[in-house]
C-alpha cells in the first residue's frame, strides 16, 4: 500500500524536524535553511547536505557529498530507507555528518 499524499508530507515533515533538533542540539557549526520543503544543512567548510521530497514518488531525497540517495518509506519498521542499498536515513546522516562536518552525530529513529 503506497503512502497518501498527506501521510507522506506529515513523514517528511517530522525528520526534517528531527534532524533540525538534531543538529540545533549539537553545537557543530551549520546553517540550517527549510524552504519549500527542502533542508538544506550548510557546513562550515561550505559542503552542503540537502533533503528534499519528492512527492509523485513518495520518497526523500538526500544530496551529500558522497552523492545522491533516494529513500522510501517502509511502513513495518517505520524507517526510512534507501532504495540502492538499504541504508537508513539515519545511518545516511550520520556517516555524511561525519565526512562534511568532522563529527558523528547520532539520528535515532531515522
């Protein structure tokens, strides 16, 4: 069964809040900017990581330096998770916050 339109947006909406807090509560050095639904995380190096969602497919976007991802939504283990290598976004964020902004951060539930 595939998302509702709104369900998605609500998902969506929630991690990029969550990774928001996440950073906000850090005190790593970034840029935080939520505009059109797109997050865009810039590091003090200049790399950027950007979330953005795409809502004809259903799925979340992320754009790092390592490159691009594609995740989905599974509904069992309320996950997002990334179409090529079954990577949750969580994972994702952590590994890409490590190699753009020098520090491990932690994304429980993502």
């Amino acid at each position: 069964m595939s998302l509702s339109e709104a369900r998605f947006h609500d998902l969506v909406d929630a991690v990029q809040e969550t990774v928001e807090d996440t950073f906000d509560d850090s005190g790593l050095d970034v840029d935080l900017e939520n505009s059109g639904g797109v997050l865009t995380i810039r590091f003090e190096n200049g790399s950027q990581l950007i979330l953005s969602r795409q809502p004809a497919l259903r799925q979340l976007w992320v754009a790092a330096r390592s490159g691009g991802f594609h995740f989905d939504y599974d509904e069992e283990s309320a996950l997002w998770i990334c179409d090529a290598n079954d990577e949750r976004l969580g994972e994702l964020l952590a590994r890409a916050t490590q190699e753009q902004g020098g520090e491990a951060l932690e994304f429980e539930d993502l």
